[in-house]
C-alpha cells in the first residue's frame, strides 16, 4: 500500500491482456497498464490501486515480502515456488494443466527400471512422483521441455499442456493430468488485515465480475 492506494503485482504477458480484460469489465480504467511503455508501475486512474508488472515467480516474491499487497499469477508458478500468502481466488482464465507425457508406444509405468522425467518444474514433478511413492530422477530442463525424451535423455516430462498442439507435433501423448491450472489472485497476509476493508472490496469487484461472465 503507498498513498491509500494498493499494490497489486501482475504477470506479464498472456495473463496481463487477460487481467486488464477482467480489470475493464469491473470498469477499472486499464488504458496505462495496457500501454506503458517502458513504466513498470501503473496506476489504474479510477480506482485506488496500482499495477506492477512483472514475471510470475517475482509477482509471489513481491506478495509474500509485502511490498504489493496483491497478486494475479498462474497456479503453475504457485505449486513450483510456493511460499506464504493468501490464495484467494480463481481468476477461471489462463486455463491449462500439467501433463505427464511420453513418446508414443512408450509403457511409462511398466517397467521397474527407475524413471527419468524432464520438466522446467522440477518441484511440481518431485511432489507428483513422490504422492505416488516412485522414484523418479527428475532433470530440470529450461526450455522446450519436449526435446528431452526425443533426444532420449528422459522416458517422460511433466510439462504445461494448453492445446495439445506442442506434444502432437513432437511425437509425445499425455498419459496423465498433474494438476489443473489457472489464474489466482493472492494477497499478502498482513496486508489483509491492515486494508481489510479495501482488499476485500477488490475481490468482491472481482468475484461480482466472475459470477456475472459465468451466467
Ligand atoms: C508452454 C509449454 C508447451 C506449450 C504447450 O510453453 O511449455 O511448450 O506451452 O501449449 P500447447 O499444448 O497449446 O501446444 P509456453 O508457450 O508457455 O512457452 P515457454 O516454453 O517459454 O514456457
């Protein structure tokens, strides 16, 4: 909070065109976040509140040392970094999930060799092998995750599937959902309790917006 006025931390790129859409339906004035140059703290000009943009892992940082009050990221970001704050709501876009995929023809589960997997979310995959009691190397890979069983480095990855359309063209199938994604609105816990009155109203424009698109 600076002035009265929140701070609220957005992921940049696909989730901010999608924010500002949900932001213009609430009737906030969005024009300086959906054009600000090379600024990175935007004001929304009719209502007590300021947008910071930046990428989905700083947006947690940034709520959880309380330097913005609130958050708007993808649940994907949220299970690999964790961390403590409050999630209070699904925003319902930026929907995708995390798959296991394989080659095609590969039988993933029958073998007792352990298994190697691939992901550029190394703690989502961990966490999803050890619920299941397996032990499975995972290698943390940057990018382009898919290149890791082609080049036969790992027998599967766990990766983000929006349309299918990356895996088909490499050759790989999904053979189970990891997690459903998302993107959530989260606040700082102390933050909710010093500008309860004004975060809550936020959420309630929020969730007013949600239930009206729902109908
Ligand atoms: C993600 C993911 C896949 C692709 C899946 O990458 O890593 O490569 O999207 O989408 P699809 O199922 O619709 O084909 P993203 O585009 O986010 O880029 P990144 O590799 O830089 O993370």
């Amino acid at each position: 909070m600076s002035e009265n006025r929140l701070r609220i931390a957005i992921t940049k790129g696909r989730l901010l065109d999608k924010s500002m859409d949900l932001f213009d339906s609430m009737g906030l004035d969005t024009a300086l976040v959906r054009d600000p140059g090379r600024r990175l703290i935007l004001p929304i000009e009719n209502y007590p509140m300021d947008a910071v943009l930046s990428k989905a892992p700083d947006v947690i940082t940034y709520v959880e040392q309380g330097v913005c009050d609130l958050g708007i990221v993808g649940k994907d970001t949220l299970l690999e970094k964790g961390g403590s704050f409050y999630e209070v709501l699904d925003l319902g876009y930026g929907r995708c999930r995390f798959a296991l995929a394989v080659r095609e023809g590969t039988d993933f589960y029958g073998t007792y060799k352990t298994r190697r997997v691939a992901s550029k979310y190394p703690n989502v995959a961990k966490q999803f092998f050890a619920a299941k009691g397996m032990d499975v190397d995972v290698i943390k890979i940057e990018g382009s995750v898919e290149l890791a069983p082609i080049l036969g480095l790992t027998d599967a990855i766990v990766d983000i599937v929006e349309t299918g359309a990356t895996l088909r063209a490499n050759g790989l199938v999904p053979i189970e959902t990891v997690a459903e994604i998302s993107a959530r609105l989260i606040v700082n816990t102390a933050s909710m309790k010093l500008y309860k009155a004004q975060i809550l109203d936020f959420i309630g424009l929020c969730e007013d917006e949600l239930r009206r698109q729902e109908q």
